[in-house]
C-alpha cells in the first residue's frame, strides 16, 4: 500500500469515548424533553475509526407523550411527520463536538421492522450512553428485525458511498472505511443474523491487508487523505459480489416474522401506557412485560 505524507503515525491512538461518557449521556438527557429508552454511540466511534477532531454521533430513542400522538392528525400531522417524532440537534458542548439525533418509538419500530440498518445498528450499538430495562426488551425485538431485507440496506449504502467517494474526489481515508465497513456488515449480517458496526472486529474474518493501515491513518485526521487509493478500491470491489452472493445464500428469513410484529405491537402500547399512566419509563408500575 502506498503510504501518504499526510499520515502521522504518532497519533494514531483512537480516543476512548468512554472518557467522555458522563458529558456525552447528560447531553443526551438534557436535549430530548421527552422519557428516554436508551442513548447509544454510533458513527466513527462505533465502526472503529474515530478521530479526535471528529464529532461524537449520539443516538437515540424517546416516548412521546400519548396526548400528542392522539390529537396530531386534528393538526394535519401524521404520527410520522409529527413534532417531536425525530429531535436533532449539532453542537459544543464542554469542548466536544456533537449530533444528536432521537426518534420517536413508533418511528424507531416501523423503520426496525422494515430491517433499516441504520437504527438496528443504533439499539444493538455496544456503546451505550443511557439505557432503560425497555432497552433489554427492544434489542430482543430488533435482533427478530435482521431478516433478508437488510440487504437492501446495506446494498442501497454500499452504493451510495461508492458515489460519494468518487464524486469527491479526494481520496479521503474515511471515505474509503464506509465502503469497507458498509459492505462487509452487510455480508456478516446476511450470514449470521448480527449485526457488527466496527471494521476492525469485521476483518477478523475478511483478513483486507488495507483495513488496518487506513484506520491508523484515519484516527489521526478526519481529513487524512491516501496518495494511492487503487489498491484499496480492489479490495472494495470485491467485496461487492460477495454482498450479493450473502443475500442470494442468505438463511435469514424474508421478512420479519409475525411474532416479532406481534413484540412490536405490543412493546408500543406498553410504552405510551407507561408513559401516560406513570409519566416517565419506569418498568416497574406494571407496564412490563409479563
């Protein structure tokens, strides 16, 4: 691999979130006004290449209240598009970069459901900032959400970052790490029903010679670019027909089956019961599982 003049192979130390993980949950719990299910890390930090002039992706789920989701529609809002149904927002805050980004349960189910990676990445993520017993009970639900579908995900990402990158032009390292790490999650999903976001964990069983050179590079700048990027685009490329082929082999089922709708359904109600019969998220007013 060509080595690029602009790596510096002294900071190559990833920073540790964890050292900011007091800061980073009190963030999350003052910005979302509403009862938190759980706050979890994702972005850089949760793929494995997190540079310490990057910001920290914070995500979340939140319960709005059942008042607001009742008489929405007399204001001409669907529960989707509703006030309140995704809350983000980018800051400093003590010398930190953030994004946060939260969504409403319901709108965090119906994309789970229809096997969005990115929020099944987000409730499995092992980074975890804030988390309830309802957390332990949406992850259940979210693992029965990994189904056939996710291929098109990761599929639809894997392409767009392709487009990204070469629109750009710049031949930056991170750049080159989405394309590794979307496709090879992908084809571990479709293979063994996980979901696994970092890419150095993941190349435990790809074994790219390119993977742990340009996240060395990229922990050192998020703007760290490589002089040489083709031997890094042949190892992408072949990972794609593998994507494919995960998905063609996969024995995942075709859709989420009906017992996990039925968890959904019923995990929901409980949850804007609780919130409307309790006022926060206690799960231990009887509104959990039984």
């Amino acid at each position: 691999m060509t080595r690029s003049p602009v790596y510096d192979p002294i900071a190559t130390r990833p920073r540790d979130w964890r050292e900011h993980q007091a800061d980073l949950a009190d963030f999350a719990s003052a910005t979302v006004p509403y009862p938190l299910l759980f706050a979890t890390i994702s972005g850089a930090d949760l793929y494995g290449f997190p540079s310490a002039d990057g910001d920290y992706d914070i995500r979340a789920t939140h319960v709005l209240p059942l008042r607001k989701m009742i008489v929405a529609p007399l204001h001409g809002a669907s529960w989707y598009r509703m006030s309140g149904a995704t809350v983000e927002k980018s800051q400093e805050h003590i010398a930190l970069l953030i994004d946060l980004v939260s969504h409403d349960i319901g709108k965090a189910l119906h994309l789970a459901l229809k096997g969005n990676g990115y929020v099944l990445e987000q409730i499995l993520s092992p980074l975890v900032l804030v988390t309830t017993a309802w957390h332990e009970e949406l992850r259940e639900i979210a693992q029965g959400c990994i189904t056939r579908r996710v291929y098109y995900h990761y599929r639809g990402f894997f392409t767009g970052q392709q487009k990204l990158y070469n629109k750009a032009g710049d031949k930056r390292v991170k750049g080159l790490l989405y394309q590794y790490r979307v496709a090879m999650t992908g084809i571990v999903a479709l293979e063994t029903g996980e979901i696994e976001a970092n890419v150095l964990r993941l190349n435990e069983r790809f074994h790219l010679p390119g993977v742990e050179e340009l996240v060395a590079r990229k922990v050192s700048g998020e703007r760290t670019c490589v002089e040489n990027d083709a031997p890094y685009l042949r190892e992408i490329a072949s990972l794609e027909p593998r994507l494919d082929e995960a998905y063609e082999r996969s024995a995942l089922p075709d859709r989420t089956p009906s017992e996990v709708w039925a968890a959904a359904e019923d995990f929901l109600f409980r949850c804007r019961l609780a919130v409307r019969q309790v006022g926060n998220l206690s799960y231990t007013e009887g509104m959990g599982k039984e």
